[in-house]
C-alpha cells in the first residue's frame, strides 16, 4: 500500500523515480548512504516480482522488507512492531482424504515445504521457513528504544494472500506455527533474498489485532517506516559505512 512507503520515500535526498513493469523504485541518499525504497504492491507474487528486479537493477547490500500486519499473538497490542527473526508462507498447507461428506478438518492439515523450494547447486532444497539474518535481527531490536508507540518484539511472521478475522483460525495459526502476525508479502522477499544470498530483515508492525478488537490504523504504517528508519541509520552508520 502507498501508505506503507510514504515516510521512507519522502526520507531520501534526491530521489529518482524508476518504474519497471508494473513495479516503482526511488532511488536516493539517506545520510549520505545509497538506499532503495521498493514499492512491492499487495501479495506474494508481487513481492517477488518486485524484489528480484530490485536485486538485478540496485544490487542492494541488504533488504529490509516492512509494513503493516495483522495480529495474531495475544500478548501484542496495535502499534507493537515485530522483528522477524523468520517467516514462512503459512497458505502452503495439505490436506487429508477425506470421503465426500466428512466435513473439512483444517485443523489437521499439516505445512508444505515444497511451495518454498530453491535450486540450489542444482539440487532442490525446500524450505519451510526463511530466517533473517540474525545481525540484522539483533541491530533491530537494539533500536527499540526509539520506540514510543508500543514495544517491538522478536517474532514469527505469517505470510498468505488471506486475511483471517476467525478468532479460532488466527488461533491455531499461533499454536500450531507460533505465528506473531500475518501479513502477504515478507515470506516471498525472504525467498527471493535467500536465492540471491542478499541479507534479509522483516519487520512488521500490527495495524490491527482482532484479538483485542482493535481495527485497522493507517498511522502504524507511518510508525513503522520511521522505526525502520531508524535501523536503517544504525545499518549506515555500524556496518555498511
């Protein structure tokens, strides 16, 4: 969503504008450092898409990916913000037989790793999950304290074209793969970074929670550019400069 790249764009010292496809990109300076705000729209194949034109046309030094999410830890309010330490498409999933008139049993149903399957030194590998790097996990969650609108959080991100509102669902996601939130694009960049063995971090901050029947806020999108703002300045400055 726009607002979710808004800050980060109007961020950058003069920034140029590049659109491929059906993707944006502005490139530009942040303290004097060369940064790419990617605009990878909604859903998995579009971060994808997105993320690997980013890598084969700006060759970045690593890729944070971040935006907005919904809740699904109880302990997490609106406004927390997750670091991800790893995440996985929580869509890819198989089901039992059963015969005609059995009724579904989702919760039965058990977690693909093939959907999120690379080729690597010729030989597939699958994966069931994607874990960031952790140097950049832990140059994260040292930023917290430049958070005043919640706490930030190492977590689990959940990444599916769903948006689940049942409270039971949201649920079993959490118990059964210690999902922290859900969102649509975090697993797929992770993929695409992997392959690429570009660094990776997700961070996602929960807009809306429908454990504690809180609806969607467009301000936390702004709350959270502005966090990764802050690790991005951290990144300049300890690791990249």
């Amino acid at each position: 969503m726009d607002v979710e790249t808004e800050a980060l764009i109007a961020s950058l010292d003069n920034p140029i504008k590049t659109t491929i496809a059906s993707w944006t990109f502005w490139q530009g300076e942040y303290f004097n450092y060369p940064v790419v705000v990617s605009r990878t729209e909604i859903g998995l194949a579009n971060a994808a898409a997105a993320t690997t034109l980013a890598i084969e046309h700006f060759k970045p030094a690593c890729i944070i990916n971040q935006g907005t999410a919904g809740g699904h830890d109880p302990e997490l309010y609106r406004g927390d913000i997750v670091v991800g330490e790893r995440s996985f498409n929580m869509a890819a999933l198989k089901s039992q037989f059963t015969d005609k008139g059995k009724g579904m049993h989702p919760q039965t149903w058990k977690r693909l790793g093939y959907p999120m399957h690379l080729r690597e030194d010729d030989k597939v590998v699958e994966h069931e999950q994607f874990f960031a790097t952790p140097e950049l996990v832990t140059l994260a969650l040292e930023q917290a304290g430049h958070y005043s609108q919640g706490k930030v959080v190492k977590g689990v991100i959940g990444t599916a074209d769903e948006w689940n509102r049942e409270l039971d669902r949201i649920n079993w996601y959490h118990e059964t793969f210690g999902t922290s939130v859900e969102e649509m694009e975090t697993s797929a960049v992770a993929l695409v970074a992997h392959a690429y063995k570009v660094p990776f971090l997700g961070v996602r901050v929960l807009s809306n929670t429908d454990q504690h029947e809180q609806d969607f806020e467009p301000r936390t999108a702004i709350d959270c550019q502005n966090y990764t703002l802050v690790v991005i300045e951290a990144l300049i400055k300890n690791v990249l400069s």
